[in-house]
C-alpha cells in the first residue's frame, strides 16, 4: 500500500493534500472527509452505505493528529474526531473520490425528494 510522503493542511480552501510515494496526489475537501469519515458513528455497525451526514459544506479542521506510523485522526471543527484515516484509507478516498462524491450527491438527493 503507497505511504504518504507529504501531508498539507490547507485551511483556507478547506483541503487536506496528501501526496504519496506512488506518485498519486490528491487534494481531499474537509466536507469530503467528514461525510466519508470511517468512524463507527458514520459507518454505522452492519453494511451498507453507513449513515448518511449532510451539511457539512461548511466543516473545517481544526487539527491532524499522527496515529503510529499508518493513520491520521482530523479534529473536525464541528466536534467529530473518532475515526483513524489509515494511509489506504486516504488513498482510497482520493483514488475514488469523483465515484464516492457521486453516489453521495445522489444519496442527498434521494433524501430530499424521498418516494
């Protein structure tokens, strides 16, 4: 799995840029992390699609904390804080994101036009 090789914190356009040594680099948005964030609370505790967090355009972070040597914990601005980004779990994020950004667009829409 590629490690990352540099971390930004870029608060004021709200994007965590993670490069890694594969040569893949993603610029992450702070609402994209918290609405995928890979907290039980999130997740939710059976399969599925996990719980679906809406209006966090706004959510920043207000700090990254080193998990060992193989994660990161955001402290999100609006008080979440549980989950462990794992080096592949960041990967995954920015290799996937233009598909997960999709479906969640379509899951908030499905939500508000239910039936």
């Amino acid at each position: 799995m590629p490690q990352p090789t540099d971390i930004k914190l870029r608060t004021a356009s709200r994007l965590l840029e993670v490069q890694f040594d594969d040569g893949s680099h993603y610029q992450l948005p702070f609402e994209y992390l918290r609405v995928f964030s890979p907290s039980a609370e999130v997740k939710g505790h059976g399969g599925g699609e996990g719980v679906l967090v809406t209006a966090k355009q706004n959510v920043g972070i207000n700090g990254v904390e080193p998990v060992g040597n193989y994660a990161l914990r955001l402290l999100f601005d609006d008080g979440h804080n549980t989950g462990l980004y794992t080096w592949s779990l960041l990967h995954e994020l920015g290799r996937d994101y233009q598909r997960n950004w999709a479906r969640y667009r379509q899951r908030c829409a499905e939500a508000a036009n239910p039936g």
